[in-house]
C-alpha cells in the first residue's frame, strides 16, 4: 500500500508532467497557433476557420462512403431529428447568452451617487497611479498603462538594487535575481507592446504573463530575511517596488473587468446577428427535406443530398462555433488570472 509520501510524491510528478505539457505543445505562451486560436485571432475567423474545416471533414467522409452516407440521408427522420436539435439548441443557446448579458449589463444601470463615486475611485486610482510612477499624466489606455508601470518597476528595482552593497552577500545576490527577472519580464512584455498595434485581449495577455506574484513573494521573503540589516532607506524602496506591483495588479484586474463586459456584449450581438438568417435557412432546409425539393445533381461523384445535408450541417453549427470561439478566449484569460493578489496557483513552482 503506498504511504503518504509516495501519493504526495507521484501527485508532485504528476502536475510536472503536466506543467510540462501546457509549456509544449499546447502552451499559449509558446505556441503561436494555440495563442491565435485562444487570444489573438478575431473571433469571427476562428469561428469560421472552425465551421470550414468541419464542412471539409463532412464532404470528406461523403467523398469516401458516397453510398452509405447517402442512404443514411435519405432516411427523412435522421436528418430532420439533426436539424431539430440544432434548431433548438440555437434558440436556448442565444436565450442563455442574452440573459447573461443582461446580468451583466443591469450592473451597469446604478444611480446618480453610484456613477459619482465609481468615477472619484477612477480618477483616485489615476492619481496615485501618477504619483508613484512620476508621470506626467496617468495613461488611459492598456497599453500605455503597461508600459508606464514597467518603467516605474525597473526604476524603483535598480534603484533598490543600488542602493545595497555587495558587502552583505546574501542579501545582494537576492536583489540582483529579482532585478534580472524584473528586467527579463519587462523586456519581452516591451518587445510585444512593440512588435504593432494591440487590441484589448492582446495587450491584456501581455499583463498576464508578467508573473508579478513570484516578484512579490520574492521581494517580501528578502524583506523578512534581512530586517536587521536592511536601512529605512532600502525598506522605502523595497515598500515602494511592491505599491508599483499592486498598481499593476490593480490595473490589469480593473482592464479585466472591462474587457469582460465588451466580449460578452459583442458575443450577445454577434448571435443575434448570426442566429437569425442560420435560423431561417434551417427551416427553409426541413421543409425542403420534407417536400423532396431538393435538386438532383453530382459533384465530385457525391450525390446533392450530400452537399445539402452538409451545407445545412455546417451553417447549423455556425453560432456554437462563435459562442466557443469567444468562450474559449475569455476562459482562456480567466484562467491565467484566477487570482488577484500575490498568491500562486501552479502546482509545480516550488514556492
């Protein structure tokens, strides 16, 4: 029977294997068509690539057992028992994101004193915000936010970092790897800002990779470590490097909220948009199944009810392409943020 140990150690082994996965292949980090597909590509072409390649999969399967998918289609109750689910399933599928959205949106609808107060934290947040990081006006967009808090975390890091002598060993040889990590994150987030214009998601993921939680944690254990020895001098700046650290964590949770709001608003409209010319080409499709209007013809060696059938299927599954395409996305971010403060959630760092 195997004891404690072993089960905390085969568990341990366990969660490395599959850090090690989500660092390969399916890494969003490291994978550029993973990235695209979660983060980057406007989701109107995911959806779409998505619907292509299954109608693609479908006249693939026709081309290759041409008889027996046309027998099978041309039993009417298969067929139309398909079209109905999916019928139905469009229906509750825009009833349940509408509703959400409306959820989401009667936060929105406050009063007066509300809307007052809300604004006074906005433009409070701004100020401190411009304090710390010495600007000379506080950004307001994503990007330009980031990149002033960057700058305000290396400064305040160097600044800590020269400030200690190499005296005390132990102590400067902690500063200087949380300065190289600092400086590393910083450069390839900067890099990315860089490389064009970003949209909301783009930039947002640019703030999630930036791992600030180990940089807290590292900078606190350094502060534990070496209270005696540390001058108020350096404890200001170690006070100082963290506050620029909550100021992004702050921003980038508040950048969260708001992206949210716009993808839910966005996937509400675009399956209002989408739902209703799919819904009445599927109708239109039962009733011509129904009749037998369909129009005989062979393409490729494949009947017409294939290509029908097909087209119906793929057209039919157009708004779940686009409900997952944006769902996918959004879990996606959450997922990197579950939490909002200095706490780490993967299994595998040791700290």
């Amino acid at each position: 029977m195997p004891t404690r140990d072993t089960d905390t150690e085969s568990a341990g082994q366990g969660d490395q294997r599959l850090g090690d996965l989500e660092a390969g292949l399916f890494s969003v980090e490291g994978n550029p068509l993973v990235r695209w597909i979660l983060i980057n590509g406007n989701r109107w072409v995911v959806s779409a690539v998505a619907v292509i390649l299954t109608g693609i999969g479908l006249v693939g399967i026709g081309v290759a057992w041409t008889d027996e998918l046309a027998n099978l289609f041309t039993e009417g109750q298969v067929i139309q028992t398909i079209i109905i689910a999916l019928f139905s399933g469009i229906i509750l599928l825009v009833s349940i994101a509408v509703s959400v959205n409306s959820i989401v949106l009667s936060q929105e609808i406050t009063s007066l004193g509300d809307q007052e107060e809300e604004i006074d934290e906005t433009f409070s947040f701004r100020d401190s915000v411009k304090e710390q990081t010495d600007a000379d006006v506080s950004p307001a967009r994503p990007a330009a936010f980031l990149q002033v808090i960057f700058d305000a975390i290396q400064t305040d890091v160097q600044e800590l970092y020269s400030s200690i002598s190499n005296d005390n060993s132990a102590l400067y040889n902690q500063i200087r790897e949380v300065r190289y990590d600092i400086e590393k994150q910083v450069k390839n987030a900067e890099g990315r800002l860089e490389k064009g214009e970003f949209g909301t998601a783009e930039v947002l993921f640019v703030g999630i990779q930036y791992d600030y939680s180990r940089q807290v944690y590292s900078i606190r254990q350094l502060q534990v470590e070496h209270k005696e020895t540390l001058t108020d001098s350096q404890q200001e700046k170690i006070d100082e490097l963290i506050t620029t650290l909550k100021y992004f964590t702050i921003g980038r949770e508040y950048f969260k909220t708001l992206y949210f709001k716009r993808e839910l608003a966005n996937l509400s409209r675009g399956l209002l948009i989408i739902s209703f010319p799919t819904l009445v080409f599927i109708t239109y499709a039962m009733l011509a199944l129904s009749a037998g209007l369909i129009p005989e013809f062979s393409l490729f060696g494949t009947p017409s009810i294939i290509w029908f059938v097909g087209f119906s299927y793929i057209v039919g599954l157009a708004p779940y392409a686009l409900f997952s395409a944006y769902i996918l996305r959004t879990s996606t971010i959450a997922i990197k943020t579950l939490a909002a403060g200095p706490f780490i959630l993967n299994g595998g760092d040791s700290y």
